[in-house]
C-alpha cells in the first residue's frame, strides 16, 4: 500500500483545511492503534483515506446511489453529504486497490458509525471526531473519556453527533442509532 500516494492524492483533491484534519486524524489514530493493538498500516491507509470523497459535490456523490440498499436512499437524497463515507469507500477500491474489508468499513462507516464496529472502525471514528485540529466545546474532555475508555469515547461521540443533527432538525441516520444502541447495551 502507497501510502505516499494516499498523502499526494489527498493533498491534491482535498481543501488545505481538510488535508491538515486527515493528517490529524492519522496521528490520533495511530496512537490509539498502538494503544490497543490495532494493525498500524491498516489504520492509517483508513485515517488518510477517510475522507477522500470530501471534496465531492453532492450531484456527484449522487452517480453512486446505485450502489445504495433501497432502505438507505431517502436519507440521503435529503442529505447527501452523509454519503461521502461510502463514495471514499469506493474511491478507496477503485484508485488505491485496497482490498481489506476493515479498511473499506473504516472509511465507509466513520460519519455514521454502525453497530457493532470493529476495533479499526471505532478507532477511525472517534479520531475523526478528536483529532488535534479539532476545536469544539468539549473536545479535551471527550478527549479523556477516549483515553479512558474507547467504547465509552464512541458512545459519547455516537449521543453528541445525534443531539447536534436533532439541534438542527436534520435526519438521524438509522446507522448511528444501532451503532449507539449497540454500543450501550454491550458496554461492561
Ligand atoms: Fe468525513
Ligand atoms: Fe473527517
């Protein structure tokens, strides 16, 4: 895996705003991969590519619907930014040859989140949410529950994704609410 390539196609087709948060959210996710023994190579292929479909425009993250279950479509004809996890996932394929499905799901399901999320994926999520660029309300603490706890660190992100959409009076992905439900009926 290229991973030289990754970083000149993403530095290419992405905003410089967003080439410096993937390369931030290769960093946070690295030093988790570490902390729990997460394949390194597979996780930052998933960090730097997360968000390679970013750029698109919605008509174009529109041509993929195709590839979409029936049961997902309206959502994102509403809001179909909330597909670029899934073109990147494609992209990711079609222009690295990445064949790995915890690389593919990684980058498919990090704005959404799925239930029961493999340690890749819950790595690549919460690092897309604090990642050293990130300036919000609450960041550092999240950031100590995600060092405390990852599933916990998950879950905290998973409620505040779905508070911030119900504040805006945006659709809920039905992924988001298993990946939290899942989530908290397992945690121990
Ligand atoms: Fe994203
Ligand atoms: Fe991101």
């Amino acid at each position: 895996m290229d991973i030289r390539r990754m970083k000149k196609y993403i530095k290419k087709n992405l905003s410089k705003k967003r080439y410096e948060h993937s390369l931030g959210v290769e960093h946070a996710a690295l030093k988790l991969a570490d902390k729990h023994n997460c394949d390194l190579v597979k996780v930052q292929v998933a960090a730097l590519l997360h968000d390679c479909a970013k750029n698109f425009t919605n008509e174009e993250l529109l041509k993929y619907m195709s590839q979409v279950s029936i049961e997902e479509k309206d959502i994102y004809y509403k809001q179909p930014q909330l597909l670029h996890g899934f073109v990147g996932s494609i992209i990711a394929q079609v222009n690295f040859g990445i064949k790995d499905d915890d690389i593919i799901n990684g980058i498919r399901y990090h704005t959404t989140g799925r239930e029961n999320m493999s340690l890749l994926e819950k790595i690549i999520y919460i690092s897309d949410y604090i990642e050293p660029n990130r300036v919000f309300k609450g960041v550092n603490e999240l950031r100590e529950i995600v060092e405390m706890d990852l599933d916990l660190g998950v879950l905290e992100g998973l409620n505040r994704t779905i508070k911030h959409t119900i504040d805006k009076n945006e659709l809920i992905h039905t992924l988001s609410v298993n990946a939290r439900n899942y989530i908290l009926a397992n945690i121990k």
